[in-house]
C-alpha cells in the first residue's frame, strides 16, 4: 500500500473541503475558486494551518468557545463527563 506524500494529504483536505463541506455563511460558488484554508491544529488562541502557518483566532467563540483550543483543565472536565 502506498503512503500518501504531505503535499498529496494536502491537495486531498483541500479537494474534499470543497467536495463535501458546506461552510455557513459562505458564499460557497466563490469559496470553490479560492484554496480553502484547513486548520490542522490549534492551542490557546493559535491556530494551525496543514501547511504549518498560524493565525491568531479572532472568532473562536462564535464557533466554538470562549475558552480557546485545547485547554488542558477544559479537556480534562470534558473526558471525566463521558
């Protein structure tokens, strides 16, 4: 079986995104000329792009939390609730 290059993974995230995901509030016709942006990771208020750039979340707490990414007290009370 062969393994898939990064830049092979990359293109496929990239391909699929506009594939198969809606984004909310997204013009998606114009959003499919565009490379789509792929968090791959965050931490604090950093996110990570798969190809290694960061950002600083400005939004997070419209989509996600208030609380930032992968805090390690918040995880920790998110396991013990499953």
């Amino acid at each position: 079986m062969k393994m898939e290059t990064i830049e092979e993974r990359n293109k496929n995230l990239e391909r699929d995104d506009t594939r198969y995901i809606w984004h909310p509030f997204t013009q998606m016709q114009d959003y499919a000329k565009e490379t789509p942006l792929i968090v791959e990771e965050g931490y604090g208020c950093i996110l990570k792009d798969i190809y290694g750039n960061e950002y600083i979340d400005g939004v997070s707490s419209l989509w996600t939390n208030v609380h930032g990414h992968r805090k390690e007290k918040l995880d920790l009370a998110i396991n013990k609730t499953f």
